[in-house]
C-alpha cells in the first residue's frame, strides 16, 4: 500500500520510535507512544502506517501550541485530537525555514 505525496517528511526509523521498538534512551516513551497508538485503533502495519501519516498530515496545520528554536532549526509542536485522545505532534524545520516541508520529530501523548 503506496502512500500519498504528503506535506511532511518521516525518517523510516522514526516508525521504531513511533510503535515502542526503541530501547535506551526514549524507551519509556517509545512504548507510551505505542500504547496510545494502539488505543486509538493504529498497529505497525501498512494500513497503520497510512493511518498515522493522516493524522501526521492533519497535524500540519493543527493549533501550534509551542516554538522551540535551536542552532539546527524550529520545532513546532501542534495539538491534534485522535479517538478521544490528545497528541502534540512535532515538526522540526531545517534552518528555520517555515516554508519548507517539516520533519515529523515525535508524537506526545497528552493523558
């Protein structure tokens, strides 16, 4: 299953992050991101993928909740409502240029 031109960039190891495989550091949060996910009816299978991707791009000109400007970029987290569940989405903006197309950083599960 093919998915659309999106208005958003995934790193394919984000998906690891995203659905509880990372170990270490962000673990904890790996495995909260999954469990949301799964609450709300998303697996790590292709139709999930395309799922999530929706929700990503939906997300992209969702309510901006907070700005963080680094030396790399800015991170806009935006404010998304998914089955009765809050998620901030981040979208990191190489060289701060909010015109180009953003990287999805990570998905905070608001409980």
């Amino acid at each position: 299953m093919k998915s659309a031109k999106r208005d958003f960039i995934i790193e394919p190891n984000k998906y690891d992050y995203f659905f509880g495989r990372v170990t270490g550091e962000g673990a904890i949060r790996s495995k909260q991101i999954q469990r949301v996910l799964s609450e709300i009816g998303i697996e790590d299978t292709p139709e999930g993928r395309l799922k999530l991707e929706d929700i990503f791009e939906g997300g992209v000109n969702a309510l901006e909740v907070k700005r963080i400007r680094n030396l790399y970029g800015v991170t806009i987290s935006r404010s998304v409502q998914v089955g009765g569940k809050k998620l901030l989405i981040g979208y990191f903006y190489e060289g701060g240029v909010l015109t180009s197309t953003p990287k999805v950083t990570t998905i905070i599960p608001k409980e």
